[in-house]
C-alpha cells in the first residue's frame, strides 16, 4: 500500500473528516515534485526530473499514484491528530496566463511551471485524535 503523508490545517481537516471536502490540493514545486510526479518522455517514465534526457522530445506528466493520504494537523507536540483518506484518483493540473502560456514560478533561483496535484478522496479510513 502506497502512503503519502501530508501536513494540513486545521479546517480543511475538519472538513474532510465530516465529508464537506473531497479533495486535496498542493502546488508542485521543485522541493517537492518528486512525491507528486513522474515524467514521460518518449514513453519513457522517469522517477527524478534530473533524469530526464536532454533535447527536443515533449516531457509529459503523469501523477503519482497512491492508495491513501496521512493527512497530520496540530502542533509539533506529542503525538498529532490525522485522517487515513483513500486516494480515488490524481491528477495534474498547469496554471495558464490569458496567452495560454504557462504560468512561471522560481523557487531558489528555479524557474518551473506552476501547476498543482489534486488529490480526489475516497473514505476517511483510520482517524486518530492525538495524544499529549
């Protein structure tokens, strides 16, 4: 089983816990794009960014998969409150200016295209409280 374990705020875990929400969303930066995506080239796939072959072939995207989200909130004390979500699909999706060109970040001097992973959810299957 495939777990990737998340930080929250407390709201939106509230509202997944009672079924208001459904999704998660995070946006892929450098720092982190390694748990969201993987890429394609030439059929291809490649785990890491850096492993992508020089040259003029189209990169595609392809987000990761996962059987369920740790979704953690609280402080940074003791033992902290979660949800065990199951994941029902993923997907990615680029920001676009009104060009249709992609929307450009940096992040340490990086240039990348914003874009972000949304996570659909399934059943909130384990939830634990925390503990002092």
């Amino acid at each position: 089983m495939k777990i990737l374990k998340l930080e929250i705020k407390q709201k939106p875990f509230d509202d997944i816990l009672s079924g208001k929400k459904y999704f998660e969303r995070r946006e892929i930066k450098p720092s982190n794009v390694i748990d969201y995506v993987s890429f394609i080239v030439d059929g291809k796939e490649y785990e890491k960014e850096e492993d992508v072959p020089e040259g003029d072939s189209e990169v595609m995207v392809k987000a990761k998969s996962y059987d369920r989200l740790k979704l953690v909130t609280g402080e940074y004390k003791g033992k902290r409150p979660y949800l065990m979500v199951e994941v029902k699909d993923a997907h990615v999706e680029f920001l676009y200016d009104e060009n249709g060109d992609f929307i450009v970040g940096v992040e340490k001097g990086k240039e990348y295209a914003i874009a972000h992973i949304v996570f659909e959810l399934g059943n909130v299957v384990e939830i634990f409280k925390g503990e002092k």
